[in-house]
RNA sequence: GGCCGCGUGGCGCAACUGAAUAGCGCAUCUGAUUACGGCUCAGAAGGUUGCAGGUUUGAAUCCUGCCGCGGUCACCA
C-alpha cells in the first residue's frame, strides 16, 4: 500500500471523526520544492464540506495525522495546502523491500483480456520512411508500455499488399526491369521496388504529356495514357487470379517484405502476427449483410449501402458499394471481426494511425459499437500527427520523404563522431563499437520522437538532426553508463552486495528525493498505459536522471567513508539503473554499458 | 464553409487531467569540481500560457466567440 492511499484512508477517516462529516475523495500532490514536505494534502475541495478557514482545518487534520499515522513526522500548513513530511524510515523500508524486485514497476499480469495493437502497416511499393518511423516507435511501445502495465498484447499489422498501386510497381518492372532482382543489383527489396513504382509515375506522367500535346484533354488523359491501362489490366488479372501474374505479384512482394524485415530489426521492433489486405479485403460483406438486417445499416436506390451517423453529428457513410464491392470500411469491419475471432481473448484494440484518419477511425468505432460487439467500447485510435520537415510535409513524388533507412545511418554516424570525440572505447572492437554507435544514434531518435505528445506535430529537422545534450536519449544513456562505471569500481570494492544497517542514518536530502522518484515508476506505467502515451515515460525517466546527476554531484559515493552509508548509495545507483533500463526499453531503447 | 486537433519565454518540449510563485532543455550570462566519467552540477536572465469574455475559492487546463496553423469532409486506401 502506497502512501497515498494510507494517507487517503486516514484523512477521510479524520475528518469523519473531527468534523463529522465524509469527504468522497482527497486530493493529493507532490510537495513544491520552495516548501517543506514530502506530499501535500490540498484543502481547497474540502471546504464544500466542512465550513471554515482552510488554515485552521490543515491545523486540525494535520495534527490528528500526527497523532494516528505513524508514517508522518510533522507538518505545515501554508494557505490552503497541508505539507507533510514522511519519516525516513518510511522511505527506507519501502526501498528495502522493492529491491531485490527485478521486475520492479510492471504491474502483474491481470486476467481482463489480451489487447491487439496494430502499427507500421505500410503499402508494399515504398520503403519505410519517417512517419513509418514516428508509427512504428509509438506502436511498439505502448503495446511494451501495456505489457509491463499488465496486459496480454498482440503486435500486428495490416499489409497493404493488392490493388491498382502495387500493379504499377509491377508493369514498370515488367517493363524495364530487365530481371533486375534485389540480389543482381545489390539493392534492398523494398528500394528496388519503390525504385518502379517511381518509374511508374514518370512514365505515365511523360504520356499524359504527349496525349495532350496530341489534344487529348488533360484530366481524360490522365486516367487512360497506355501504361496506366496497363496496370489496370493487371489489376484485373490478379482479381481473377491469373497464374503468371500472381507469381510475379508474389516475387516482388517477397522483395518487399525481405527489406521492409531489415528495416524493422534494425529499428527493433516486432510482430506476433501480420494480416494481409490481399486475404482480408473480402471481409465484412457478409457484416453488412448482417447489420442490413439488423437495421444498423440503409440500402439506398442504386443497391449501396450506407449507416447514417447525422445523430451522432457526423455524417452518412458508405459501408458498401452499389456493384456490391468493398470500400475501406467494409475491409476495416470485417477485419477487426476477424481478429476478435483469430485470438478469442481480445478485450481491446489499439490501431496506430495517423490523425488524417482521426474521422475514420470514429465512425468505424462506432459501426462497431452499433453492431453491438462489446470489445467495441475498448477501441482506441492511437492518433498521431504528421512529421514535418523544414521545408514541409514530406512528399514522395517531390523527393522530400526523409528514408527510415537513410536516416537510421546518419543517425549512427552522427553517434560515432560525438563517440570518437570521447574516446572511452578502448578494448572495444570494431564490431562492439559499431553496436554502440547503433544504440546511441537510435537512442537519439527515439527518444527524440517518443518524448513528444503523439498528437503533436514534430517538426524534424535533419541538418540539426537530433541533439545529444539535454533532455535527450544520450544524455539518458550517459547517465545509465556512469553508473555502471560506479558499480563496477564498487564490485572490486565488495560494496555492491546489498545493504547492511543504514536504519539510523536517515535519508540525506538528495538521497530522499531520489528514493521518492524511485516510487512514483509504477504510478507512471499505469498512467502511460491508461493514457497510451510513451511520452509520460519519457518525461519520467529524464527526471529521474536528472535527479540522480543532481545526487551524483552533491555527495561522494565510493568516497563516503561511512560503510553503511557508501553501500546504501551504491545500491541506490544500482536501483536507479535498473529503472532507466527498464523504462527505456518501454520505449524501445537500449542502453550502453559504456560510452 | 461544417467537423476534428493544435497554439505555453527566441527555439524545442512539460505541467500528475481544475490548485501554491506555470516547470525543463537548447541558446545567452555567471559560477562549481585536486572526487566516483565535465555529454555533469549550481545559479541568473527570459512569460499577460494566441485574443476577448464567462464559470469557479482557484483556469494553460472547463464553456462561448474570434484569430492563426494543420487535418478531414471520395462508391481511394
């Protein structure tokens, strides 16, 4: 039981017996630095029930806190705010007994359903670039964050793998490729193939421009030059499951997907399953059908059909096609049934998707509420905003898209600069150092990006690139490593192997305020899950090292000379480690043992 | 135009979802360290939280109206 809650009961418990009355909840909050105190009952809400002078009444309770709660040593009172301060002992016995938790701050495993988290979900004609990036740190780690708070997850993805796009990729290849293949040309998967589908576009783009000069009318050009008619007949035989089309739809996806593994094991992250869009488009005809029945949805005269959502302030949308093919929300209803029905267990899903698609995913949530699922209510569109560079949105066909290859490369460059510069390396190899490169220059970004509330705009600029200084994921990793340095030297000292004594002491200043960040880790796990924001966890653990460089600086801790008290620093340390590890794998980053 | 989101020191971000004098980083200025790693620490300066009203004992936070930026209003995905 935390000291809050203790503190809760009691409160209420006092002002049952002092003033009769009972107070439905007690607000509480850290102590502000300037004042003395540990936590800080706010007496403001109170006085809807009991009448009187807020000074008085933090007097009278606190008194009675005193008095009933041996946790708390003294008290003040200014204005409305009651500061109390927590015994020592308090702190060190919870430290005590957290230590030797390993798994410290992840919430056991509850039994209130597995929970589906989808991201990344890219097309199959371009490589990853750095949306996919901001996509894909977001969705791991809050499927990481839910976890650790609890929760079963499943990793997936939608593979965007058929339709009029990818058979452009195919006809351009088809048509200039000459059996260029990853391995002749030495080039990943998923490039080779953007690399035709942008020669796609050039193509078609080259015609139009000829059927215009001919005098054909630009918008009608457009729609029918030679080579896009191309891609729509192979569109047709791939529907029509046309062998020697098939085969190549295959080959070339294969490509893809060879490139697009690479480019996720280097940004590490993962998948429990995948979905296809070539099986899944099919699905949810027959929901429809259903839901037509049930009067969810509306049939209008040309045979479409549609679910009018004007109560609910939005508008009318088309879940069917006249011609009785799917649209994108057809796909989406009958996906997310199928998944429900693929894993039993599913309580909840989350789909990781820009916040262009914010209105989709709102009338999707509520067709399927509609139609009565009860998984349903616990739906959530993890909404982010778009990454912007300086020169502005990024854009494919303008050659503005940052690549997530590229930039996972100059990233790691940019680390072995600033690593070099240092120079703390020897006895590392090559290999060990290219490594440490990787996790410092990934660190970076990732924290870069994750730090930020997903609903923010990032504006990322890739000539200032990502700093190192700072709230930054090297400054986070430099700590981490500083602190191994120390428990290394206090290895060959004997003095890492627990706590002896150290009752007596008490808490120093430093000592204390690091200790009640300690506390407040499964606080912040529980918040980012409810709140599926990596952010709080970034935000956490940068204070907890600032607290710790704060502590570091302030006291010596392999030169206290006291035994018990240099032990209790050392484990202190080696606590703190552990949670900036822990929590920066929340977030998908490494840390260095040395940098 | 309708709907959705965002607007916080020069720049980049926080603020436990309504509480104390709005925090932090970068940049600027000043200082600390014979010490465990100086990518550290302490301090200074910098704000009418886009504007105007309203609710409340109390508003960056909630409500209304403007202004600005972005997104979205496809039988595309």
């Amino acid at each position: 039981m935390g000291i809050q809650d203790i503190l809760e009961k009691q409160v209420k418990e006092a002002v049952k017996v002092l003033y009769g009355v009972d107070v439905p909840s007690v607000e509480f909050q850290p102590t502000r630095k300037d004042f003395e105190g540990d936590i800080t009952l706010v007496i403001f809400p109170m006085l809807r029930y009991i009448k009187g002078n807020p000074v008085e009444i933090g007097d009278t309770i606190g008194t009675f806190l005193v008095d009933k709660v041996s946790e708390v040593s003294h008290f003040n009172v200014v204005k409305g705010f009651l500061n109390l301060i927590i015994h020592d002992t308090y702190y060190l016995n919870f430290f005590k007994d957290i230590l030797g938790d390993t798994d410290y701050g992840h919430a056991q495993a509850t039994d209130s359903g597995a929970i589906m988290v989808e991201y990344s979900s890219p097309n199959t004609n371009k490589p990853l670039h750095l949306g996919h990036i901001r996509n894909n740190l977001l969705g791991y780690s809050v499927s990481e964050i839910l976890k650790a708070a609890g929760h079963k997850v499943y990793k997936t993805q939608i593979i965007n793998d058929r339709g009029i796009h990818i058979c452009k990729s195919m006809v351009a290849w088809q048509r200039f490729g000459e059996g260029e293949t990853p391995q002749s040309s030495g080039m990943k998967g998923d490039h080779l193939v953007g690399k035709y589908y942008v020669a796609f576009d050039r193509v078609h783009k080259q015609q139009i421009a000829e059927m215009v000069a001919a005098g054909t009318d630009r918008e009608k050009a457009g729609k029918e030059t030679p080579i896009l008619c191309e891609a729509q007949e192979m569109l047709r035989k791939w529907e029509a499951g046309d062998a020697a089309t098939v085969a190549l739809w295959k080959q070339m996806n294969g490509w893809v997907y060879d490139g697009f593994n690479e480019t996720y094991k280097n940004l590490g992250v993962d998948f429990d399953s995948l979905y296809y869009e070539s099986d899944t488009y099919l699905l949810g005809k027959d929901v429809v059908a259903d839901g037509l029945e049930k009067g969810v949805f509306f049939k209008k005269a040309d045979g479409s059909v549609w679910i009018d959502l004007t109560d609910e302030g939005l508008d009318e949308k088309i879940v069917l096609r006249a011609d009785g093919t799917a649209v994108y929300m057809t796909q989406d209803i009958g996906t997310a049934i199928q998944r429900v029905k693929d894993h039993p267990d599913i309580s909840g899903m989350v789909y990781t998707v820009g916040n262009e698609q914010d209105y989709h995913f709102k009338v999707l949530f509520l067709i399927l509420k509609k139609l009565g699922y009860s998984w349903a209510e616990k739906l959530y569109h993890l909404s982010y905003g778009m990454v912007d560079l300086p020169s502005g949105k990024m854009k494919s066909r303008e050659g503005t898209v940052v690549d997530a290859d590229d930039l996972m490369v100059e990233m790691t460059r940019t680390a072995q600069g600033i690593s070099e510069e240092l120079g703390k390396l020897d006895g590392y190899s090559e290999t060990e150092r290219e490594e440490l490169y990787r996790i410092i220059g990934l660190g970076a970004l990732k924290y870069y990006i994750l730090k930020v509330d997903p609903k923010k705009r990032i504006m990322f600029n890739p000539e200032e690139s990502v700093d190192f200084q700072g709230n930054t994921g090297p400054f986070i990793q430099y700590t981490y490593a500083r602190i191994q340095s120390i428990l290394r030297k206090a290895g060959e000292m004997g003095d890492d192997k627990g706590l002896t004594g150290r009752g007596d002491l008490g808490l120093g200043a430093k000592e204390k305020e690091l200790v009640k960040k300690v506390m407040v880790y499964p606080g912040t796990i529980r918040l980012a899950a409810e709140n599926y924001s990596p952010a709080l966890v970034a935000n956490y653990v940068y204070d907890l090292v600032k607290e710790f460089n704060s502590f570091y600086q302030q006291v010596s801790i392999l030169g206290e000379p006291n035994t018990e008290s240099r032990r209790f620093r050392v484990v202190l340390s080696r606590k703190v480690g552990e949670i900036i590890k822990s929590a920066m794998a929340l977030l998908g980053i490494m840390m260095p043992e040395r940098m």
